[in-house]
C-alpha cells in the first residue's frame, strides 16, 4: 500500500478539499492521510466561513504523520496564511519529503478568496521550489505571471514563467477556458498538452482539488510525472462524467464509479 498526506483546508460539503483528497486516495487504491490548515464552512452554493488553525496545530499534525508512517506522496491544497505556508514548508524540508504536488488554492468557484492575498509571495517563495509539480487554473496562473492567459499558446507561456519560479514540473489547469478541457504539463524542457472532452454540466465543485489529489496518488504509486497526470486527466474527466447534483449550486465530482469500472465491477 502506498501512503498520501493532503495537506490543506476542510470542505464541510465534502466536495473539495481535505475530503475530496481523502475520496481521491481511497478510489485510487492508496491510504489516505491528511493535515488540516483550515475549517471552511462551504455548501454547493458558496463558502460562509473559514477558520485558520493555527501554525502549532498545522506543523503538529505533519510532524507526527512524518515520525510514524512513510509518506510517499504529498498534496498541498488550501494554505491560507503566509505563517502557515512556511510552516508546512519547514516541516516539509525537514522531513525530506518527496513527490510534492502544490494546488496554488486562491479562489473558490464560488470566488470566495481562500488564499489571504498578501501571502501569495510566500507560497511562491516557499512552496514554488519544493514542488514536483504545481497545478494552477488559469486565474491563479494569471496571478502568478501578474498577466493574462485566453489560449493554449498563453498557457504554454505562462508555464514557462512559473517553471522559472523553482517548481520542477508546471500543469496549467484549461478548466476556465471554452472548448476542449486543455491541460499543459511543462518540465523545463517539453510542453506536453493533455486534452479532454468538455463536459456540459455546472457541477464542478472540488475538480481542482480532485485533480491534484489524483496526481499525488499515482505518484505515489510510481508513475513518472507525464504518465500520472495523464491517468490524472482520465480520472477527472470520469470524476466530472459522473459528478453528482447535490445541492442547489454547484455540485461534487464522483469518486466511486472509476474504481468500481478499473476493477472491472461495471461493465457498459
Ligand atoms: N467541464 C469540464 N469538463 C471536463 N473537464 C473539466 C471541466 N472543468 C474542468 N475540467 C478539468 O478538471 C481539471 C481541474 O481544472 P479546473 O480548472 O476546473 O480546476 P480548479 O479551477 O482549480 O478547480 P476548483 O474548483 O477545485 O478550484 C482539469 O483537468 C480541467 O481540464
Ligand atoms: C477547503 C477548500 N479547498 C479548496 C477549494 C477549491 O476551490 C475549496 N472550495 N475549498
């Protein structure tokens, strides 16, 4: 068994977040761990509420995972402060970890500001270069490149800008763009496109967070990073198939159905 720690913030709604990581691992056949940075209060429709906790707390759940249980990949998803963010990084680089995938959260769906903005220069700072690879969609990737992104040939740029920032592999999110679901992974040297069906439906809460998670847990189970992010892609795009109207707002991606369909339970 392969063991993943997410490292990121509480969705009460169970549809991003700390829990779509943990549904994530667990379709994925992988353990799931997690350390919690904040509370959100969110349903489908928004987010009302959140609650850092605080950096103790944070490096205290990293540090006695690390001490106890091999972690063969972690995800950092929602870190809201710049205290936290060089929390998680110190602990991080103490306990050598490795297969790091950094979601620069900023902004919910909901555009309920997740990251506070005065510690956008900490997560590139400290996060940045300790990441394996970094997952921006394109409004944080426009936040990074302080420039605007409204084609794959601004997308393939805009990699290259946040490769140069230490992160040693750049996937810029097409989720927020029209036509085709378009996803670029760039590692310094080759610009790989990974290119899925958009899907008609308005129930993409947590697709980011899923995503993300899903890389971590090929990681983990070996995979070279081109080879997890396209598995990555097909999971989500399956995820997204399947998604679930929950809710009056924007509802959840679906863990179940590509385990049962791998492990040939479904047959169509
Ligand atoms: N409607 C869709 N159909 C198919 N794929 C999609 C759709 N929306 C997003 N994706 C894919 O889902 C993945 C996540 O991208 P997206 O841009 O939605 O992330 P995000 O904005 O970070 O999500 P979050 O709401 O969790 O913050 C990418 O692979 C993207 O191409
Ligand atoms: C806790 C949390 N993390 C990430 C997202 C993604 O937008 C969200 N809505 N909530």
């Amino acid at each position: 068994m392969k063991n993943v720690l997410t490292i990121a913030g509480s969705d009460s709604c169970g549809g991003a977040g700390i829990q779509a990581d943990l549904k994530t691992f667990s379709a994925l056949g992988t353990y799931g761990m997690s350390a919690i940075t904040a509370v959100t209060a969110q349903n489908t429709t928004g987010v009302f509420m959140v609650k850092e906790l605080d950096v103790e707390t944070v490096a205290a759940q990293i540090n006695c995972i690390y001490d106890d249980i091999e972690v063969h990949a972690v995800k950092i998803g929602m870190v809201s402060s710049s205290e936290i963010i060089e929390t998680i990084g110190r602990c991080l680089m103490e306990k050598g970890a490795r297969n790091i995938v950094v979601d620069p959260v900023m902004v919910s769906k909901s555009k309920y500001k997740l990251l506070r903005p005065e510690a956008c220069a900490a997560l590139v700072k400290v996060l940045l270069p300790l990441a394996d690879v970094v997952t921006p969609n394109i409004p944080e990737a426009e936040e990074l490149i302080k420039g605007s992104i409204g084609t794959v040939e601004d997308m393939k740029q805009a990699a290259r800008e946040i490769y140069d920032m230490g992160p040693k592999n750049v996937i810029i999110k097409g989720g927020h763009l029209a036509g085709d679901a378009v996803d670029v992974l760039y590692d310094g040297r080759r610009m790989v496109l990974f290119e899925g069906p958009r899907i008609a439906t308005r129930n993409t809460h947590g697709t980011g967070c899923t995503f993300s998670s899903a890389i971590a847990a090929y990681l983990a189970r070996g995979y070279a990073m081109k080879e997890a992010v396209g598995a990555a892609k097909e999971y989500i795009t399956t995820a997204i198939a399947h998604s679930l109207a929950l809710g009056r707002g924007a509802g959840p991606t679906h863990h179940f159905y590509s385990l049962y369909k791998k492990a040939g339970l479904i047959h169509e």
